[in-house]
C-alpha cells in the first residue's frame, strides 16, 4: 500500500469503527461499502479526506469506485469526480 492508501484505511477504521474487525488486514481491493460503509458513512470519509489532503474530492469519486486503491487514485490525482 502507498502511504495515502494506509493514511485512508486509517480514516476507514475511524469512520467504520465498530462495524470493522480491529484485526482486520485492509489491501487495496477493499471495498468501502462491503467492509459495511453506509451512505452517511460514506459522506463522513469524504469530508474527512477532504481536511485531510485539502482536496476537492467529490462522494461520486468514491461511489465509482469505493475499493482502497480506487479512493487512493482519487485523492492522487487531486480529487477525482468533484461532485457533491
């Protein structure tokens, strides 16, 4: 993992909390919504990574591709789809 994908799988287990195991091994093909992201969640990482690399990162950025990887490559590249 790329040092931005390991800082967003530490926002991940802030944000999923309890519904993520504290053992579990994130990679880059996790899925947001499958580890148990709700929408809401899902708008908290956003603006979470948004403070946190001061991006214009968009949630259709992370709904177009939720894996770790995808999320990593839209902070990466400065934030992706900057829609809502």
């Amino acid at each position: 993992m790329s040092p931005v994908e390991e800082r967003i799988a530490a926002i991940w287990r802030e944000i999923l909390g309890p519904d993520l195991a504290p053992d579990t091994a994130l990679g880059v093909e996790d899925d947001f919504f499958v580890l148990g992201g709700t929408s809401l969640q899902a708008m908290a990482l956003v603006q979470r990574l948004r403070e946190e690399f001061g991006i214009p990162l968009g949630l259709g950025a992370v709904v177009a591709d939720a894996t770790l990887g995808g999320v990593g490559a839209a902070v990466t590249s400065g934030g992706g789809a900057a829609r809502s």
